[in-house]
C-alpha cells in the first residue's frame, strides 16, 4: 500500500521547518525520525512514490540491526517478516566454499525503507513523496530549497507544481551519485575511474537451488552477483558488474547470467529479460560532507562496490550520529559543526578499508579463486572478516 503524503506541496512551504531532509532511504528516514524525535519540525522529501524499490543486495548486517535497537527500533525487522540468514555460499570459477554468519536479515527495500519512513513519521516528521528537491542559497539565515512536483495525472513534464521552502538546516541523503550539492555548486563525490555499475532484479519465481537463509555470492572476471530470498519468497539479485562488460553483452541480466554459469549456478528463467534496474558507477571518493547549512549522508558521502553489504549499516549510523549535530545546526550554524561532521562521518565508515580490499581483491580473478577454496578447506579463516564487518557501532 501506498505511502501518502502527510501534506501538500502548498502546505509545506507555507511552513517554517527546522529541518528538510532529502531522500527517504535509510540515511535520510533515520535523520529525520531522529530529529522530529528532538522536537525539530521536519519535512522529508523524496522524488520517488512510496514504497519504492532499490537495487540491493537486502541484507541487513549485525551493525544494522545493532543501530536499529540501539534507537528503539530493534523490533522492526522482525515486524516486517526478515529472513534470518545463517549461511554466506561463496562461488568462484569451478569452486565453491561456505561461511557461518553470525548474524543479519534479508528483507526487501520496498518494505524495510516504508518501514522507516512510517516510523519517521509516527515520530512526527511530514513526508512529501513524489517531490523532488534541489537545493539553492542561504537567505537571512535559513537554507532554500526548491520542490517540484509532476502533476501524475498529466502525461510526464507536462506542468509540475513548484515552490520553494526554506530550513535552518537541510540533510542531504539524496543516495548514490545525489546531486544536490553538486547542484548548489558544491563538488559532490565523484567516482573512481573504472568503478563498476550496480544491477538488480527481484524474481517472483527463481530455482529452489537458491536456499531461504543463505546469501549466494558469485564471482566472476567481469564482477560479481549476490542473490537472497526476501521475506516473501522472492529472490533479489544484486550485482556489481564492469561497464564495459554490460555494454558488451547487452545489457546487465546478460552479464549477471554469465557469472552465474560461470560459477555452474542455475539460471532464473529468462533472466536477461526481466526488469533489470541499473545504478550510478558505484565506488567514489568522499566528496563535501557539508557546505553552509547542509550535512551530506549516506551513499551521497561517499560509497564503496557492495560485496560486504556495509551500505545500510552505515546509512542508518550516519542518520542517527547527524542528529546533535542538526539540531544544534538548527538553533545557531556554526561552520565547525560542518568539521565536526567530517569527523564523526569518519568515524562511522572507517577508511572502508575491508571493503576497499576486498573490491580490489575481487578484481582479480585467480586471487578470488585461491581465496575460495581456501575457505572450502578452513571456513574458520573468514571469521575475522566476517567479525569486522559485523562490528558493532557505537551510535
Ligand atoms: C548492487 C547493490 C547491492 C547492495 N547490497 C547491499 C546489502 O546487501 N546490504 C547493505 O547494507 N547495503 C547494500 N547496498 C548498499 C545500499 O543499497 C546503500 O548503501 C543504501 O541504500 C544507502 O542508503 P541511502 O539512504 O544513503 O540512499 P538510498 O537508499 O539510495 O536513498 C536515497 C533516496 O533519495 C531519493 N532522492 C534522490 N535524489 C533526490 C532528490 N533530488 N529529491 C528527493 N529525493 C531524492 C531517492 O529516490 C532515494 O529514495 C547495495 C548496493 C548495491 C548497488
């Protein structure tokens, strides 16, 4: 069911807000419950029709979850029917091995990210779906932001409804490759030369090979595909894949296929053509995590390629760690705070290193098969890896 809105475009700049948030994925639903939980008025805004779904890997790791309680909401995953998993497969050319997880759920984006948007709300943040954002300048004090709105009645771009509203403070969680900052002159991250792009599909159907409670993680030369049952049954194929590779083989179901025979996994039926839904060049460097009045967060501040499903659990730290900082943004701006962001974010994500290694790793095939049947052998050696990604946060 559809998430309405709580308000009106008209209504929304009528109003004087503390805070605007934009993009409803985990960063920005966490930041704005947590600051209409301070008692800040928040308008969230987010271009898409609500529930909406991502290309994902949809795995909620043991830092996730961990965040989740640590804000009182450590029973949501369970209200929403997420998949315990207990087993990560590994597959390489003509190998295969198999590690313990200690913890994490799979739950579809659609409903996790509703979810939290429908706690953000309950907290008392309004919700403005189906706007998008675009940030301008500071007047007297308060950031400006302008809305627009397609009329869905309408055929595409044929009149939009557009305003602007205005906020002490604004939350950029606009996801990976956002723009907003970019848009306000501000250089945003930008990705590392040959990054890989992301893919994904969700089957209502798909062989029973693919086991509830496992995460499937194929390797091969031209990238990687995780798959995992959601809550419904479904199987969600998440993929990170050379551009070149999907410019190549038409498209990115084709190349997906091919990692997956070349690993001798089935094939969903008619894989290449499915609704394959691509994303942005993945990997980038940090970029601004702030400029006047605005905080920059999650995927927006910076991403690394998907394999170690970190992006969540930091999505969701980030959101709750920006609130002191937003709320003091919000009574008085002072630039330190935009450098003690920088420091917290920091703190938050590490210098990804595991993930950094592991994406170079991954790009050498012969390593990735070593790697492999080195687990085959002693599973126990993935312990450490797998600890450290699960590493709880302190939030
Ligand atoms: C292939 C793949 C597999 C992955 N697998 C996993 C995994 O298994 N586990 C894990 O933890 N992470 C995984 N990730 C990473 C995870 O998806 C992201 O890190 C996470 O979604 C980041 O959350 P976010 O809130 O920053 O951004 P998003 O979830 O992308 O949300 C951003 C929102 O902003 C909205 N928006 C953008 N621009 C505007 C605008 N101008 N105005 C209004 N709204 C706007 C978008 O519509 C979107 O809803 C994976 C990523 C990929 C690509």
């Amino acid at each position: 069911m559809s998430i309405p809105p709580t308000l009106a475009l008209a209504d929304a700049t009528g109003r004087r807000w503390d805070a605007v948030v934009v993009g409803a994925g985990p960063a920005g639903a966490m930041a704005a419950r947590e600051l209409a939980r301070n008692g800040l008025r928040v308008l969230l805004v987010e271009r898409a029709a609500f529930p909406r779904s991502k290309v994902c890997g949809c795995c909620l790791n043991a830092r996730s979850l961990a965040t989740l309680k640590a804000v009182g909401l450590g029973t949501l995953t369970a209200r929403c029917g997420a998949r315990p998993l207990h087993t990560l497969q590994l597959g390489g050319q003509g190998t295969e091995a198999r590690v313990a997880l200690p913890q994490g759920v799979a739950l579809s984006r659609e409903i996790f990210d509703a979810a939290l948007v429908s706690e953000a709300m309950r907290s008392g943040a309004d919700f403005l779906p189906r706007t998008r954002a675009i940030l301008e300048g500071v007047e007297r004090d308060r950031r400006r932001v302008r809305l627009e709105q397609a009329y869905p009645s309408l055929s595409p771009g044929a009149r939009v409804g557009n305003d602007v509203v205005s906020a002490s403070v604004v939350l950029a969680a606009d996801g990976l490759g956002g723009n907003l900052l970019a848009r306000a002159g501000v250089t945003s991250a930008p990705p590392e030369p040959g990054a890989r792009i992301g893919a994904g599909v969700v089957l209502e159907e798909a062989p029973a090979f693919y086991r509830p409670g496992v995460v499937f993680m194929a390797c091969a030369a031209h990238g990687y595909v995780g798959l995992v049952r959601l809550e419904d049954g479904r199987l969600d194929l998440g993929a990170a894949l050379d551009t070149a590779w999907v410019r190549r083989r038409g498209g990115p179901g084709e190349a997906a296929g091919d990692v997956l025979s070349s690993v001798g996994w089935p094939l969903p039926d008619r894989l290449a053509q499915r609704g394959w839904k691509g994303t942005a060049p993945l990997t980038r460097h940090a970029g601004r995590l702030a400029a006047e009045r605005v905080f920059v967060l999650g995927d927006a501040a910076g991403y690394v390629e998907p394999f170690t499903g970190e992006g969540i659990g930091w999505a969701l730290a980030a959101g709750v760690a920006v609130a002191p900082l937003a709320v003091s943004a919000a009574v008085d701006w002072q630039p330190e705070l935009a450098r003690q962001w920088a420091i917290v974010h920091r703190r938050i994500v590490g210098h990804r290193l595991v993930c950094r290694t592991t994406a170079a790793v991954l790009r050498w095939p012969r390593l990735v098969e070593w790697a492999i049947r080195l687990l085959a052998i002693a599973p126990a050696l993935a312990a450490p890896v797998v600890g450290l990604l699960n590493r709880k946060e302190r939030v």
